[in-house]
C-alpha cells in the first residue's frame, strides 16, 4: 500500500459537517464559516529530517521549506494565506541555536506574505527532527480553482521550469506562486489548479482524477529547467530521454499546474508575459474527454506510463 491508497482508505470515513465545502482530496480545505465575500483555507504539512531535509541543511533555508510548502498549496487554490501555527518535534538533546535558525527562516517568509505565526507546540522526537505547519488563508467567494474543474478542450499551462529540485538545491529555496495565482483567477476562467509537488505526471493525473478527463502532454512543450537537463543521476526511462523523464516525474518543483479555454490560452501568455517578464508559462498540452495520460513527441503519441513520487510504498 502508497501513501496514496492509504488516504483514499481513510478518505471515505472522515467526518464533516455543514461548512465544508471541500474536505480532504484538494491542496487546500474549502470552508464557509460565514466571513463576509470571503471563504476560508485550511491546510497542514509536515516536513521530516532524511526525507524532506538533510541534518546538515542549514536550518534557516529548514524553516523556510516548511512554510513554503503550505504556502504553494494556499497558492493552489488563487488563495491568501493568513495564519500559521508551527508544531517542532525536536531530538534530545537540540540545540537552540538550530531552532532559531529555523525560526529564521519561517519568520522572514511569513513576514514577505503578511503571514501571522500565532502559536505552536513543541515535543520531542528522538530520532529526528520534524516541523508540522497548519494554515489558514482565504480566498473570494466563488472563486477558488478545484482539482475537478478541467474540461475537455482546455489547454494546460505550468510555470517555471521543472525537475532537478532537489539536486539542484531549489527545493529548499523556492518561493510559492502566491501572487502568479491569485493574478490567474482574478483575471482568467481558470478551470483546474494545482502545485507541483509529487512530479508533473503524478500532480497531473490528480487533475484527470478529480475532473474525470485525460490529458495529452507534449514532449517538447514541456519546460526543462537547467538541473534536469544535467543531472548525471537521471536516467532514460520507457523510452523518454532522461531530462524529460526528471521533468515529468521529479517532486518539489511547487510550479503551478493549471487548465483553462484553449480560446483563452494566447491571451493570457500575452498578459503573463507583460506581468511576470521573469517566470517561464509554457502550454505543454490539452486536455481531452478520453480518459488516460499520453505524450506527442516527433514519434507520435504514446501513453505515459511513468509516475512521480510517492512518500512511502509497502507490501
Ligand atoms: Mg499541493
């Protein structure tokens, strides 16, 4: 069993009541609580030494993934992240020194997106160290991009370039797309929305899941950043030369991934590009009704049959 069939185990049973709007299944919880014009967004991360950092990690650029990564699911969902909460399971002994350090680099993230850090806890964990952050954030009525809205016909956009996070270092420095998403929904239908976090092909076939479509990538369309394109551990893999194969399965990009009118597409690569003059938007594909994943290259189309990352994986 993955981490994946695990939660869809657990999904079926979780309780909600009346101001749930969505519940467990998209990056971020949808809430109605009744705030004027405004919803709320609910969403926990955790971040674990070995796994998502190194004990030699400076511990600045430690604090400053584990907000982040909650950030990018706010981004997510053309939110505004609010409020955080931070829960540290230190070894014994810590030294204070590395937790302020941490603090560091939570504070001067939370700061630069008017995030209030308004509490927290801390236990202790023998092994290794671990840093839980919960969010809140709102976004306007009405107007929060799902995983479940693509339609057949969309095109399909990302920003940046991808693979390679994590050898390259990007994975500890990246900013949330915070602002590229909230300027996306404002402005454009945007139909289906999610971060990169799990791999290209993992993050899309969540898309095609919740919208019940498929999808057809194009090979050459998609962005490669620099690190995936010399990465000397990367390998071809059914038959994809290896930097396509980091760019569409490597974790950690926390790029945006998102679906609207194919009517709409140059329209709004001529607006991104006025806007954000420094972040790459690239269409990499449409969406279709057949359900399914494939790829174009020169060759043809082929189904993809590569996947991303996967947290844990057990007999
Ligand atoms: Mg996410």
């Amino acid at each position: 069993m993955n981490e994946f069939e695990l939660i869809d185990r657990l999904r079926p049973g979780l309780p909600g009541n009346d101001t749930t709007l969505v519940g467990a299944g998209d990056d971020c919880a949808v809430l109605d609580p009744g705030l004027p014009g405004r919803w709320l967004l609910f969403k926990t991360d955790a971040v674990v030494e070995g796994i998502h950092f190194e004990p030699s990690t400076d511990p600045a650029r430690i604090g400053h993934k584990a907000l982040a990564r909650c950030l990018s699911d706010v981004a997510a969902m053309a939110g505004t992240p609010t409020h955080a909460v931070i829960t540290l399971a230190l070894p014994s002994p810590f030294d204070p020194a590395r937790v302020e350090g941490i603090y560091a680099g939570l504070n001067a993230l939370a700061a630069r997106h008017r995030v209030a850090i308004v509490g927290g806890e801390t236990t202790t964990n023998p092994e290794r160290l671990l840093i839980s952050v919960a969010l809140l954030g709102t976004v306007p009525r009405g107007r929060c991009p799902l995983r479940s809205g693509a339609r057949a016909g969309d095109v399909l956009l990302v920003t940046g370039t991808l693979g390679g996070a994590v050898r390259s270092g990007r994975h500890l420095d990246f900013e949330p797309r915070l602002e590229e998403a909230r300027w996306l929904a404002d402005q454009f239908e945007v139909h289906a929305l999610i971060d990169l976090s799990d791999g290209l092909a993992r993050d899309l076939r969540q898309i095609l899941k919740a919208s019940g479509v498929g999808a057809e990538l194009w090979a050459e369309a998609i962005p490669i950043s620099p690190a995936a394109r010399t990465e000397p551990g990367a390998r071809a893999a059914a038959g994809w030369p290896a930097p396509l194969v980091a760019a569409l399965t490597d974790g950690e990009d926390f790029e945006l991934l998102f679906t609207l009118p194919a009517t709409r597409a140059g329209e709004v690569e001529a607006a991104w590009a006025a806007r954000f003059d420094r972040l790459p938007l690239s269409r990499i594909g449409r969406i279709r009704a057949e359900p399914g994943l494939v790829v174009r290259d020169r060759d043809g189309v082929r189904p993809l049959t590569l996947d991303g990352y996967v947290h844990f994986q057990q007999p």
